[in-house]
C-alpha cells in the first residue's frame, strides 16, 4: 500500500472514529430515517406512538461529558439523585455542539446513577462508583416539545427493564433546570467536556 | 429508499457508531498501519523512536469508564491525584474487552484530572467537576514492555502542552496497580462500565 493511500486511511479512520465523517455520511445516505427532525439528522432518541421515550441504548458508548457525585453521607442519606451521575451526550449532537455551541434539536442527554462503592483507596480518600442504579434522560425537541421551557422534556426510567416512559410534568425537573442550569438547561458549568468542547465565538 | 436498505443503514451507522464496524473495516484496510501490534489491530498509543509516548489526542471521545474522586478537603489538601480522574479506555481495546474480558495488547487507558468546581448545587452537596488539571496514561505492551508488572507501563505529562513522555519507573505506579487493581492492573473495582462490559464466562 503506497504511503499517501496509508495516510489518507489513518486520517480516516481517526474522522470515522471520532464521529465527524459519520455524521456528514449520514446527510447523503440516511436522510430519511426519521422524518421528525431535520434532514440528514441521525437520532438517537426514539418515541413510541404514545409520545414514550424508548429507553436508551448504547448510551455508555456516547460522549462522557461530566459525573458529579451527591453522596448519601453528604445529603442527610437521601440525596435528590444517589450518587454519582454519569453523563452522555449522543455522538451527533456532540458533534453540533463543537461545530455551532448549540444543542440541536433531538439532542439526547441521558444521566445514569451509579451507587459509591468505597470511600476510600489506595489512591486516597474519596468516592469511588460501585453499582448501576438506574437512568434518566432528557431530549429537547422544538415540535414535540414545543411548550416546554427552551423545549426540554425530562424522562426518569423505573428500572432498567423500562421499554418506554412517559415525560415528567415539567415542575418535576424543568423548572430547575431552567433556573439553575448554565445554558439551554443543562448544567454546563458542571460539565468540563462541554465547556471545553465549545467553540470559540467567531 | 427501500425499507430493507433504510434498516440496514441504521444498523450499519449504529455499528460504526459503536466502533465495531471500523475495528474489523481496519483489519482489512489498514493492517500495516503499526507494525508493533498484531496485524489488523489500529492503534492509539503512538511511540515516538525515543519510546516516550506522544500525548494522546481526542481521548474525550474514547469510551468513558468510570469517574472516582479523591477531593482535597478529604486528603488533608494535598490528594495524589486532585481530584476528580476521568479515565477512558481506546474504543478498539473496548471492543476486545466486550468480546474477550482481556485487555488486549496495545490498551491505552487515559485518566484525566479534573479540579473540584463546586460542593454544592440545584442537585444536593457533593462534589462537581471543574477545571482540567491534566492527564496521565497507561500502555499495555507485551514487546515494548516486556520486563514491567504485567506489561503495562505508566506516563504522566507536565502540561497539556507536553508532546511526549518516557514511562514512569516501576515504583511510582505500577508497584501500587499492580498490588491493589482488581484486574491485569486495572482498578476494574472502580469502573461500573468495564465491569458490565465484560462477557460472561462460559
């Protein structure tokens, strides 16, 4: 194989892996796949004809963008979401997010809850996640959500063998987010991926 | 587009996606990319002829495995590693974990510190991520590493800035991984998506 024909593959390779060349192969191939968001979009998020969002899957295989904990000897024993929250954002909106600083709309967030597992390590002292506890998700969607504050709607999943669920009211978690979140409610300032993700303002 | 094709392309994109459909795409492709590795094996730990480790790239967008933190105020100020680690493994090597429950030759684990930005939020009290502080890597290598613990070898760059650096001696890292890490001198116990991720024996 001749250098340049090595190189080019290398390169690539890197753009498949990173999500780049997908998202832009899919404009030409996969436009049609799902009419409700816009051409060329691939979705990640998925509704049953009741308006249910389809629990997600391969989620652990997105983009990681932060984990905050809220410990139980931290919150009395009874945090709002024990404990550590990990967070991922679907590949394609992340690429958005890098081309523009925006949210596209059919973005996926999904918040799994893992449990500490230890407090302390050879490491140090600290929190260290233990086990799977559940998953929360939250999809904004300018059509479907057309009502909902910034058109977020927030979905929390009894167990992990939920096949769909309905959104929450939005006191339960909107009007939080709305307050408190950073940008286009969702915690940014808690997420290092994002902000450094984000690009420069032309 | 027929339905038959619309399916299939969501398959294959999914796959993609997942990284799996690269991984064996490079085998045919692009085997003689890096000869230090098996055949068909794409590689991200790259060595510069020095043997130092270039300073991994887009490790954000690699698979996330698990997120401890070992905060200042539970370590007298002053922990080993301030203080969140973010820590990802190679998507090819995650592929080889999610078949085989081995890391296979040519891992790459990356851990990412990250500073505590807050203690308290909308969420409950804990601990949320800051600042990037810096990053450090593990490479396994059965060749390049033949006479270290289990053939892993430890590097910790000086700043984001670093282009590359020569592998810690033995006592500084992998004396403790290897005594305390549940698995082949991972700390497997800390990271729920590897421990998931792991095939069943059968």
């Amino acid at each position: 194989m001749s250098q340049f024909k090595r190189t080019l593959l290398g390169r690539l390779t890197s753009l498949l892996l990173s999500g780049l060349l997908v998202g832009q192969a899919i404009t030409v191939t996969a436009g049609q796949q799902d009419d409700r968001y816009e051409p060329g979009r691939i979705t990640y998020a998925h509704f049953n004809k009741d308006g249910q969002l389809l629990i997600p899957r391969n989620y652990r295989e997105w983009i990681f963008i932060g984990a905050p904990v809220t410990p139980k000897d931290m919150n009395d024993g009874n945090p709002a979401f024990p404990e550590f929250h990990n967070v991922y954002i679907d590949p394609v909106s992340w690429a958005h997010w890098k081309q523009t600083g925006k949210f596209r709309d059919g973005t996926i967030i999904v918040k799994e809850l893992v449990s500490v597992g230890a407090e302390e390590a050879a490491s140090g002292n600290g929190y260290f996640q233990g086990e799977y506890l559940g998953i929360a998700a939250t999809v904004k969607d300018s059509k479907r959500f057309a009502d909902r504050p910034n058109n977020w709607a927030y979905f929390g999943y009894d167990s992990y063998e939920s096949k769909s669920t309905a959104p929450q009211p939005d006191e339960s978690c909107n009007t939080c987010h709305k307050e408190n979140a950073a940008e286009d409610n969702v915690f940014v300032q808690y997420y290092p991926v994002l902000r450094a993700g984000k690009p420069e303002k032309k």
